[in-house]
C-alpha cells in the first residue's frame, strides 16, 4: 500500500560541473544482489533516483544500498550533499556485479543454467566462434536446457 508516484523532493538540481567520474569497476569482492534487485532494476527509468526512492523501488533498505555505494556503486552526490542514482547506471552495475560472480563461481566447462539457477557442468561443450567472441555452448545436465556462455579465451587484444 504504497504509492510511490507522489514525490515531494523538487527536483532542482543545478547541474554542478563536479561530476566525479569513477572507474566503473566497482566489482571488487563479491556482493551478494537480492533477487529483488536482480528482477526489478532492468526495469527503473533513465532518471535520478534518490537513496529512498530506489529503496522503496527496490524493496530493500537504504543502509543495503549505502553499503553498495561504499563499494563502486556509480553515483552522484550534488551541491547540497544529497546522492542521486541514475536507474539504467544502475542496471548497469548490477548486470556487472551479477556477471562477476557467477564467472568467479564458473570453472571450466561449466556454465550457468537459468532454469535451474545454478552453475552447471555442461555436457557436450562446444566452442562456438560468433565474430570476435568465442561462446561455450552446451547442454545443463539437469533440465536439458541450452546453455550459451562467454568463454574467456575470446579477449582480443
Ligand atoms: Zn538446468
């Protein structure tokens, strides 16, 4: 029973020119996403959210996602101190958290099935070459699910 189109915050941000940059890979150690968030964040908009309203967005608490900006979360704090989180930033950085820990979780020939939410060993792993990438394709010996992965050994140099 909440409804979130209501926002009181005028939104008068001056576009400040100190618009700190951070590296993008904010992907040290492994944090572990909420499904929640996994779910919902493909789908917040192209605007400035502040910690609240993407915490009510989200469902989770504003300490959770403080936490996240300590360790790389993209965002930008204005002229008055307030920190402002751009959704499809966002999206961006939880697809790169997400990417980075099943990879890490992943040994050889293994890959993640979505059907069974899980890393699996797949069977019958065939490399597939598609331009400048090489996928691991194969097949989850669970559900019989198709598996394509990106291999690592497709870096160019
Ligand atoms: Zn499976």
């Amino acid at each position: 029973m909440h409804d979130s189109g209501n926002s009181t915050t005028s939104k008068n941000t001056s576009c400040s020119a100190e618009n700190k940059r951070q590296r993008s890979d904010g992907t040290r150690g492994t944090i572990k996403l909420p499904h929640v968030v996994i779910v919902r964040a493909p789908g917040l908009l192209p605007m400035q959210y502040t910690l609240t309203e993407l915490g009510d967005e989200l469902e989770i608490p504003g300490r959770t996602l403080r936490e996240w900006l300590a360790r790389g979360l993209p965002h930008t704090r204005d002229a008055r101190g307030h920190i402002w989180i751009e959704g499809r930033q966002f999206a961006a950085w939880v697809r790169a958290v997400q990417q980075a820990r099943l990879e890490r979780k992943l040994g050889e020939g293994q890959a993640y099935c979505v059907k069974c939410r899980r890393p699996v060993e797949l069977r019958n792993p065939t490399s597939v070459r598609r331009g400048k990438q090489f996928l691991l394709s194969g097949i989850c010996p669970d559900c019989g699910n198709s598996i394509y992965r990106g291999s690592r050994h497709g870096q160019s140099k």
